[in-house]
C-alpha cells in the first residue's frame, strides 16, 4: 500500500514536493498536536513533524521526526527512512494546491483564463477536479526535473 503522509505547519514546502513526486500528502496548517495525531490516526496516515516532543504522543500512529533543515535533505531523510523509490509514473499526477489527483481536460473544455499561447503551445492538459486549476507540461516541469537531478537521488526523468 503506497503511504499516505500528513505533515505538520512547519513542512509546507516538503508537502508539495511530496505531492509532486505523487504522494498523497495532507498538510496540517495550525491544529494542536493532539488533533494532528488524532487526525493522522483516523485517516491512516504517516505523521511527519520537525517537533521531537511529538514521540510521546505517537504510541496510535506511525510517526516521522525529521532532523533536517532544508527541503531537498528532508525529502531525501523521509524517502530513506521509510524505504521509498517514488514511480515516475505517478510524478505530477496530483494538485499540488489540494492534493487531489488530476484529471485530464481537453482544449475545448479548458477555462477562458487560460492564455492562448499556452493552447496553442500544449495539447496535453490536466484539472483539478476539487479546485478547477489547470496543469499543463511548461517550464516547471523542466525545473522540477532539473531540482530531482540536482539532489542525486532521482535521475529519471519528470514527465507530465
């Protein structure tokens, strides 16, 4: 079963990239620390927290203290320490605003807000079925592709 993460207020960087790398991942922005873990508990999934004083309240649910500062060692620590290699088939495959995996939307059905350059640049285009943002293969993916690369744990390349 593939892992399910909540992360606490302190790990909103690490939350989108966890999402980008397809990881269903809930970010937790201001609950008390009770309700995080009752909350991870109930939706079965695996706290990650930068607060150590947390292990006492974990005994009910699978916890992850992180001892790194910086986002790309902290991505790195939660995929070593749970043993993950993440499927490039699932890389951008959810919002990374809600979490919620993208659908595929055609041109046609595609907002007016959307620049028509970008029509007619991209074919290939996916929605948030919960927020309605667009996703399409621009230059982020390219630097998404270039950060994954760059931090030596993921050399295969990021497709949209």
């Amino acid at each position: 079963m593939e892992p399910r993460f909540l992360l606490d207020r302190n790990l909103g960087k690490l939350a989108k990239w966890l999402r980008i790398l397809g990881y269903d991942t809930v970010y937790d922005d201001g609950s008390s620390d009770i309700d995080f873990v009752d909350r991870a508990h109930k939706e079965l999934r695996i706290a990650v927290v930068r607060k150590r004083n947390m292990v006492d309240l974990s005994r009910r649910i699978q916890l992850l203290v992180l001892t790194q500062d910086r986002l790309p060692a902290q991505l790195q620590e939660v995929l070593n320490k749970l043993k993950l290699d993440p499927d490039r088939a699932k890389r951008l495959t959810r919002c990374l605003i809600c979490n919620v995996l993208l659908a595929p939307v055609s041109k046609k059905d595609l907002p007016p807000w959307v620049p028509d350059y970008v029509r007619d640049k991209y074919t290939d285009f996916k929605m948030c079925p919960s927020c309605g943002r667009i996703y399409w293969p621009g230059t982020h993916v390219e630097n998404i592709e270039v950060f994954l690369k760059s931090h030596n744990r993921w050399d295969r390349p990021v497709t949209s």
